[in-house]
C-alpha cells in the first residue's frame, strides 16, 4: 500500500506542477524541443538535484568506482543481463507505436537470450545477427501518440524527468513492467520482490559506471552542472522520440538515459 501510495504521489506531484507553475495555463507543451520545455519549478528542482548530487556521492559514485574495477566481461555480462529484462518494457511499446516487427524481433531477443544466452549474459542475438537493440519506454509512446512533454522535473533518487515520462515510469509499477508483475505485484515461487529492487539497484550503478567519465567531464567543467544536465537530458529524450542517431551537444556516450525508464 505504501509504494503504491509513493507511486501516485509521484504521478500526482508532476502533474500539479506542470498546470499550476505554467504561466499560460497548459498542461503539456505540444513540441518536444528542449528549449521549449518549461522548468516550471526550479527552484524545487535544484533543490532535487542536489539532494541527487550528494546521495550519489554518498552512494553511487563509490559503488560505481569498485565496480569499474571489475572484469570486463562481468560487466558486459551484467549489462547485457539488464537489457534483456528491458525487453519487457520494450516489446509493448513497439506494438503501442505501430513498430509490430521489431516486436517480433525483439520478442525472438528476448525468448533467445534468456534461454541460450543464460537469463541474458549473452547476447546470443547480436551474434548471430540480430539487428541492434533499441529501447522504447512509454513516455516515448505518449510522445509519438502526440502528448507533450509537460515541464521538466527532477525527482528523488531517480533524476531527470518530465511530467510525461513521470507518468510513463508509474505505469511500470502498475502493470506495464512486466519484470515488476512476476517480481513484485504476483507471489511467484520463482521470483520475489528482492529480485526486482536488486535489478534496479544493479541497473542506477551500472549506468553509473558506464558514464563515470562523462559525469565526472560534466561536472568540471560545467558553468551550471544543473543545466547542462537538463540540457543532456532533455536532448537524449528527444533522439529518442525521433530514434535518431545524431550526437547531441556535450554527448560523448550513446548509453546516456534515465535510471528509471524501465
């Protein structure tokens, strides 16, 4: 009851800061453009992040150092691992966005690697050919359905946002993850909910790790670590959208995303 309660204050408090801090009265902006993205609370939101800043330094960070240290095909293993559990996220949301082969692609992904390629250390698909797997999140089926992004958001421990993609994560906890259905919501023999909360722990320090240098890079030389890290944001969001391959401003890892999303 509780996490569902945290679910819905989340979802709630995105959408009451984007119609009550829009001067103009909207509750989602119609263009996906960065720059026409309101930071309609930013004060909230700079608080947010640097309450971010020091639970990474405290947390993350020092995890995501020991962890870099290790051997190379443990991570790749550990990386792989977690974009075959993606998959579960991934597949609706082709079919939600019209993309019905690449659902059928990605599902013969899925069912190989979690079987040959051993719950998905290996990418047996890439291997033998399989074409490059792309990750899609509701937020970017809202997006291509024609929602707006709404105003930015940071929220707690999970980081950039927007109120769409806010209400894109919550719908993974209520039955669009279907990872969180047999972990979490469903009393399987199989998995428990220790399976689940490891596999999101394990995936916040693996895109730690996979970015250290570039967040580290950011940081340093950043004027305003804040909005460059909005701006990174938002940009990658809209590549996404656009499935796009063009690299973006201050951009040098094509892995940069959301926590979360999944």
């Amino acid at each position: 009851m509780f996490k569902k309660f945290i679910l819905v204050s989340f979802t709630t408090l995105a959408l009451t800061i984007s119609a009550n801090a829009a001067s103009d009265g909207e509750l989602i902006l119609k263009k996906n453009e960065p720059t026409e993205i309101k930071d309609c609370s930013e004060t909230f939101n700079r608080a947010t992040f640097a309450f971010n800043q020091a639970l990474d330094g405290i947390i993350f960070k020092p995890i995501a150092k020991i962890y870099r240290v290790l051997p190379s095909p443990v991570r790749s293993g550990v990386n792989n691992s977690l974009d075959n559990l993606s998959n579960l996220v991934t597949i609706p949301n082709n079919i939600l966005q019209g993309e019905f082969k690449q659902a059928g692609v990605n599902t013969g992904r899925l069912l190989l690697n979690s079987t040959v390629g051993i719950l998905g250390i290996v990418d047996v698909a890439e291997q033998i050919g399989f074409p490059e797997y792309e990750k899609e999140d509701f937020g970017q089926s809202f997006a291509k359905h024609g929602m707006g992004p709404g105003c930015y958001l940071v929220l707690p421990v999970l980081g950039p946002s927007t109120a769409r993609d806010t209400i894109s994560s919550t719908l993974n906890f209520v039955g669009g993850d279907a990872w969180y259905n047999l972990t979490v919501r469903n009393d399987t023999q199989y998995f428990s909910d220790i399976d689940y909360y490891t596999s999101k722990v394990t995936e916040g320090v693996n895109f730690r790790a996979k970015n250290f240098d570039d967040i580290e890079s950011l940081k340093e030389n950043s004027l305003d670590f804040y909005a460059s890290v909005k701006s990174l944001y938002l940009q990658d969001r809209q590549q996404k959208i656009l499935n796009t391959k063009k690299i973006i401003e201050t951009q040098n890892d094509s892995d940069w995303e959301e926590i979360d999303s999944q």
